[in-house]
C-alpha cells in the first residue's frame, strides 16, 4: 500500500496486513507529531498527485536496490494533534539487517523528494519549517 491519507494511520493494521510466509522481519518507522517548544499541533499540506508518485518510486527503488519483500508507506495529511501518527513505513524481508537498511534509505528519500509541507502551531504562534518537504521527522 502506497498512499497519502487524512485518516488516522492504523499502524497495527498495516502490520498485519504486511505479513507475508517467508518473512523473517517487518521493520516500522512510525512519525508522530512531538511536541517540541510548544508545539500543539501540526499542519500538513501536499501536492498529492506527485506525492503519491514520488511515494510509489522510493518503494520501486528500495524494492531493486535491497533485498527485501514489501514496502507500505502512508503518509497523512491535514490537521495533527500532538501524539497523532504522521507517517508508517513498513518494511517486509527474509532477514533483519536488509529490513532495517530499507527502511532507513526510504525515510530519507521521502524527505528530500516528496511534496509534503508541515507548519508548527504553538502558543507562541506558528511556522513553517524551512528547508523540508517532508511532514515528519526522525
């Protein structure tokens, strides 16, 4: 699954249906709104079209360059509390050490190219981060 949602991500859910015979590992990377000099809330904006091909790609390129299984990434979008999932990556292989590799390479890349803008509200007033066009962080 490849997709940009405003719904709640159901991490679990995604886990489950990840799960494949064969596979040794599921790696997660799971962003989330912090709350980081007051913080309380988060919005997301994106260009979906090119975000959802962007998205599609990174899995593409993970797929031919590690050997791993499956990749699922959703992204949400849209108005984010303190504590809300912001995005799920979920990586399936044979073995652990590839899983983890993958999954780490994704998570980068959705940072550098994927058309997804967050602004920072807080009580001191709010602001977009520059320099990322990525929704969440590490």
């Amino acid at each position: 699954m490849i997709g940009i949602t405003r719904d709640v991500i159901d991490a679990g859910a995604m886990i489950e249906a990840a799960k494949r015979p064969g596979m040794g590992a599921l790696v997660t990377f799971c962003g989330v709104v912090r709350d980081d000099d007051g913080i309380e809330r988060m919005e997301l904006e994106v260009y979906e079209e090119v975000a959802v091909r962007e998205l599609e790609a990174i899995r593409d390129e993970a797929l031919r360059e590690y050997p791993i299984e499956s990749v699922d990434i959703v992204h949400r979008v849209g108005s984010l509390r303190v504590g809300e999932n912001i995005l799920l990556i979920v990586v399936g292989a044979g073995h652990r050490k590839e899983a983890f590799d993958a999954c780490e390479y994704i998570l980068e890349r959705i940072k550098q190219s994927v058309p997804i803008w967050k602004k920072e509200i807080g009580k001191d007033g709010e602001r977009w981060v520059p320099g990322e066009s990525y929704g969440g962080d590490a």
